[in-house]
C-alpha cells in the first residue's frame, strides 16, 4: 500500500523531547547547588511552576520576533526569581550565572515523551522519511538528539536559526521543503504548539497533526491527539 506522505516533519520540544521534564530536573538540581533553597526560594515547586510560565511566554516573544535569544534566557530566570524572594538588585546576576549552567545541563537530560521511541520505531518500520524542525537554539538541540537517541531516526535536523526563518513563517517551511526536495503535500507536521508548528502548517497548507497532550481538541491542524502513539491510527 502506498502511503498518503513521504516526509514527516516533527517539532522537537514539548513533541518528543520531554522540555518540562527535563527542565524541571536541572532547575531543581541547580537550585540545590545555588543554595537558593528555604532562603529565599520557600516554595521550589512555586518557582517552577512560574518559571514553566514565564518560559512559555517568552519564547512566543521570541518565535513572533519580539524578544532576543540573550533577553529570553536570562530574563525568564530574572522574572521568577523575583517572583520567589530574589531582590531586584541581583537578580540579574543570579540569573546570569542560573542560566549559564542551565543551558549546558539541560540539553544533557534525555527524557521522552510516552511513547516517543515506539511511535519513531513504527514510523521508520514504514519506511516514511523523518526530520526534525525546531526553534529551539543550535547549540542545545543537537546535544538533546544525541544525549536521547533521538538522531538515529532522523534523517535531517532543521534549525531555526540556520534556516533563517522560525516556525511558523512560511520561509522557514519553504526552506525544509526545497532542502527535501518535495512538495507540501508530501509532508505532514507533528507538533504541540498552536502558534508556531500548526499555524506554520497551516500557512503553507501542509497536513498537520496536533499533539495537545491536555486532551483538548480545539485546532486549527487536520487531526488532534493525545498521546503520541494515537498517530498509529493516521499514519
Ligand atoms: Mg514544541
């Protein structure tokens, strides 16, 4: 039986690569080594549930232009901190330091998804053609696809940043579609986020299945799932 697409094109973070789990690991292992606990930061789990919020709220700056990449990784740590009993006096050194350590440990965490590596080991016993394409920075996705295991299933690894073009400008999806040499509907995208891989998806008019592991099932993609391995029952 042939199959409807040759390529599928998937986000990495929060998609396969498991961001909050992983992240919430470093912080809380860093928080220890900074003695940031009990004084001032009282409650841990409250700082990361504001640092997992702030987060997100930057890189949507980020990816619509309207933060850098330097001001999106010290200030989301700044934000929370003070949030959580840091002076505003040295939060920004605080976070300086915070974040210097954490974007080198934190690409070196390998959880996954449920069901990442059964559903990649389904795809590629299919034999569909498999890339990545993020937003995330250069430097930490290709440590997280080797510390993971996750490069042996891919055949290319597009980036953002080399791209020239974020997710989900039309450029950055032209630009993977002429380096793969197909056309859009050949391809369809795997990913979590509304305002960056699915409207992306829909901007070029590329299938595309939503990963909304809330369970929720409003989008704007051709399917919506809950977990990774429902993509049995499409692809
Ligand atoms: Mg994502």
């Amino acid at each position: 039986m042939s199959l409807k697409y040759e390529h599928i094109i998937w986000d990495l973070d929060h998609t396969l690569w498991d961001f909050d789990t992983n992240s919430t690991e470093t912080i809380l292992e860093l928080l220890h080594e900074f003695d940031l606990i009990e004084k001032p930061i009282m409650e841990p789990q409250k700082f990361l549930e504001d640092y997992i919020r702030i987060n997100r709220h930057c890189w949507d700056l980020y990816q619509m232009g309207e933060m850098d990449k330097e001001t999106l990784r010290y200030t989301r740590f700044q934000q929370a901190f003070e949030l959580n009993g840091v002076s505003s006096e040295s939060s920004r050194e605080l976070s300086d330091r915070f974040c210097e350590e954490y974007v080198v440990r934190c690409p070196k965490k390998n959880a996954l998804i449920d069901g990442a590596v059964e559903i990649l080991d389904y795809l590629k016993a299919k034999n569909y053609k498999m890339c990545i394409m993020t937003n995330g920075f250069i430097e930490a996705q290709h440590v997280k696809m080797h510390v993971s295991g996750l490069n042996s299933y891919f055949d290319h690894v597009f980036i953002s940043e080399n791209l020239k073009a974020k997710k989900p400008d039309p450029k950055a999806y032209y630009a993977v579609l002429n380096a793969l040499n197909t056309k859009v509907e050949n391809c369809i995208m795997i990913g979590d986020s509304a305002s960056s891989d699915i409207q992306g998806a829909v901007n070029v008019a590329m299938d595309s299945i939503h990963f909304l592991p809330d369970g929720s099932t409003e989008t704007k993609g051709t399917h919506a799932i809950k977990e990774l391995m429902q993509i049995k029952e499409i692809l």
